[in-house]
C-alpha cells in the first residue's frame, strides 16, 4: 500500500521543484535565524540568494555533530524553545547528548513519513504491532508509535527488554508486526527456540521494522530463518528527524529515501568532495521543511550507494543501498581499512557458527590485531576438538580472504557472548588506547 501516492510516485522534476522551493526556504530560514550557521556562511561570502538551483546546495558549509556539541542544548534550533512541543537527545555514550527539538509542524511531518515507510514495509491497517525499541530520550520509539497509530495498527508499547513477556505477549496478542533492533530481533528468536516456542505455529508475526544500527544481508537472512519474518530495514537519525528518512519497500532493492523532505548528497568522506550518484560515498542530508532544527548538508558519516532509477513498486523517490559501514567505524589495522560489516558478512557466511560476535582490536608490541571471537553453533562441538579447530581455521581464511589481512579467530561456546536488549548492540571494541597490560 502506498501511503502518499501524490508524493511517493511524483515524477523526477516535480521532486526536483520541491525540492528547490524547500532549500530556498530552508537556507533562508538558516541564515536569518541560526547564528552559527549565518557565520558559516558570512565567512566564505555566500548569501541565501546565491542558492539559484538545486546544484547550489554544493555551495553551502557542511554541518557536523560537532556543531551539534558546540550549540548544545538549544543554540542551533531555528524557533524559540517555547514553540518545541517535542525533544529527544541521541543515545552519545561519552559527553553530552545531541539534542533535537520538533514543533508541532514537525511532529507532523514525522507522522506522516512514518506511516509511508510503515506502509511501504508491507504493514496494513489493522496489524498488531509491538515496539521493542526503547520509549525514551532515543527517537526510535516514539516516531514508530505514532507513525503506526497513523495508518491504524494496534500499538503494544512494550519497549526494550524484557523478553519472556515480549514473547508472552506476542503469542497472546497475535503481533503481526514487530519494531526492533535487528539484533534484539535475532535475540528474541533464539529465546523463543530456547524456551521451545515453535515460532511458526504459535506466533502471526509478518512483518518486522528494523534498523538503527547496522546490519548486513546476511543478518537480515538470519532474522528471517529464526523469526518466519519479512525483515526489512529502515533508516533515520536523530539530527535529521529520527527514524523515516528512508525504508525498505517489499521489492528489497534499497530503502526508498524520502526526496520530497529531505536532499541527499554522496560525498568523498576524506575530501570532502560530491561524488556522481551511483558511487559509494558518506551520505550527506538538507532538511527541506524542517522548522524547528533544520539541517544544512548533514555529514552522517554513514557509507552507502544512491540509486535513482525507477522502483518496480511505482515509488519514484531514490533509493539508498543498505549502509556498509561509517566512516568512523572502519578500522585501520595495519594500514588496511576494515568496515565491521566485512566481518559480519564473511562470518555469517559460514555454517556452524553463529551470528553471535565481538571484534577485538588490540595494539601489541606497535603493533596492531585484530581478533573475532565468535559462537559456534553446534554444543557436540565441545567434545570435539578436531572438528572446532578445522571450523577455526575455515573462519580464519574466509576473514583472510575477505580482508586481506591475518585475524584472529576464537570460537567460544554457544550463548556465551552477551546479549544486547536495549539500545544499540555493541560489537567492536578497540582497546588500542588503552594501557598495554
Ligand atoms: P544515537 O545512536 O546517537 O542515539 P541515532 O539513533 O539517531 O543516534 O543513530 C543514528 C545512526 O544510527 C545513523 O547515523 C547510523 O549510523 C545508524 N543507523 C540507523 N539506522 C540504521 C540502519 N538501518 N542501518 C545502519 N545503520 C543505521
Ligand atoms: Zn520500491
């Protein structure tokens, strides 16, 4: 079902003329009403009338979460604080936490994305949808809840965690829809198997809306098999709006990027330079009708591919090809650049072990290693240690063969790596910085 047909399916110029009409507007609003942006611009002679066409946007500064740090809480906002009727701040383990403000017009605007990218994942009305993402400062729930309540599901606001009574209620409720983190998801399905829940025959989940941290195809295969599932990926943050700037359709060809809100750019994260749609680059996103926090050439730091050819599902807006990794995530070992996603991709290619994994880098004697601890799958593999090392070595090529250096490989029992249930999992950790012990 398509949610906005008049938007979703707007020829290529009309796009392009909303899109013009909502920089202009944006820029201006900027220029009048944000300081440190105006400064931005003062700074390189650059006026809101310059902005002529929609290739001028190539003019205009970059904005970063550090502009974001240096306004906090409430300096980049473009209303008075008494217009906000919504804050949320993103999760930021370290210093303070990134705040966004929404007017009523913006709350608006959020609802109505998310119905679409709702819509667009296959949800109906009448669906039962339950929300494993946590209600708090973090956007992912709340824009959910509304969106869904929108198109006219029954919403279960259960939130993170608590995963007996996620299943209990799933069962007892008949969810069809379930909003998660992909690897809350691929927890629950193990739970499930563990307390001998036949997923198939007891549960009516259909649909799942997950996103909000990175996952690879292999992971979405993972969910599908373990949750009888149509797994679809969604993508947002905070500083832009939270979750609905772009999502999955049920063709699976990329996330369809809600154009008529906001522009996307790839760029060259290390020079900084726009690149032709169709390479691979950092994203980089304009707010066009953002009132109260609008956002001018966002650097996300999020690598993906822009596809702006036709969808078979009629929907014109382009689409952007699942994130392979963030420019601050890769890991430089030895000289070579390592993305997670490389090694989540080559490890759940392997039969017999488990999408269950942690990246260790360590600096030893100057120099750097990498090593992946990973859950094998089979408990008879216990006994057996011809078989668990063969399986070792198996891993350690294919990591070999994928990145081009030499990982190590520790294959640890089934279930013995934590589980995240709230927020986002936490998978590479870098101890290069710390003492050497
Ligand atoms: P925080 O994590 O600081 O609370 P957000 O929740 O807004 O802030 O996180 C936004 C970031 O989460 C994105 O920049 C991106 O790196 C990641 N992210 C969100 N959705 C996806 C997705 N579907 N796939 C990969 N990464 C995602
Ligand atoms: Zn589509």
């Amino acid at each position: 079902m398509i949610w906005n047909k008049e938007r979703e399916t707007m020829p290529r110029r009309e796009i392009e003329a909303l899109q013009l009409e909502g920089l202009k507007w944006t820029v201006d609003r900027v220029y009048e009403r944000v300081p440190y942006y105006r400064a931005k611009m003062d700074a390189i002679g650059l006026k809101p009338k310059h902005i002529r066409t929609l290739k001028d946007v190539q003019l205009l500064p970059y904005m970063t979460k550090q502009d974001f740090r240096d306004n906090y809480p409430f300096h980049n906002f473009a209303v008075p604080k008494e217009e906000l009727v919504r804050i949320h701040a993103s999760s930021g383990t370290t210093g303070k936490p990134t705040v966004v403000g929404y007017t009523r017009n913006d709350l608006e605007m959020w609802t109505e994305l998310m119905a679409r990218i709702v819509c667009q994942a296959g949800v109906m009305p009448g669906d039962t949808a339950q929300i494993a993402f946590s209600y708090g400062l973090f956007t992912g729930a709340f824009g959910l809840h509304y969106g869904l309540e929108r198109v006219g599901c029954g919403v279960v606001p259960i939130g993170g965690g608590n995963t007996e009574k996620q299943l209990m209620l799933m069962e007892d409720f008949g969810t069809t829809v379930l909003i998660a983190t992909p690897s809350y998801a691929l927890y629950l399905g193990e739970r499930a198997q563990e307390l001998g829940i036949d997923i198939e025959k007891r549960l009516k989940l259909r649909v799942g809306l997950f996103g909000s941290e990175p996952w690879t195809e292999e992971m979405r295969r993972a969910i599908e098999n373990s949750l009888h599932i149509k797994a679809t990926d969604n993508y947002g943050m905070s500083e832009l709006i939270g979750p609905g700037v772009a999502g999955d359709c049920e063709e699976f060809c990329g996330m369809h990027i809600a154009e008529d809100h906001f522009l996307v750019e790839t760029i060259d994260s290390e020079s900084g330079e726009v690149l032709p749609v169709g390479s691979e680059g950092e994203l980089v996103f304009t707010s066009l009708d953002k009132e109260a926090l609008p956002v001018i050439r966002y650097r996300t730091r999020d690598i993906s591919v822009i596809d702006d050819t036709p969808c078979a599902c009629g929907r014109t807006h382009a689409r952007m090809r699942k994130i392979s990794g963030r420019a601050d995530d890769m890991l430089i070992i030895r000289g070579v650049n390592v993305f997670p996603s490389q090694i989540e991709s080559a490890l759940l290619g392997i039969s017999g072990i488990g999408p269950h994994y942690q990246i260790h880098v360590y600096r030893r004697n100057h120099l750097d290693d990498l090593e992946v601890l990973v859950e094998f799958t089979d408990d008879t593999l216990l006994d057996n240690y011809k078989k668990l090392m063969a399986l070792t070595e198996h891993a350690r090529e294919k990591l070999y063969n994928t990145l081009g250096i030499h990982v190590k490989v520790r294959l640890v029992e089934p279930h013995s790596i934590e589980r995240t249930q709230i927020g986002k999992a936490k998978r590479v950790f870098d101890h290069r910085n710390e003492p050497e012990q």
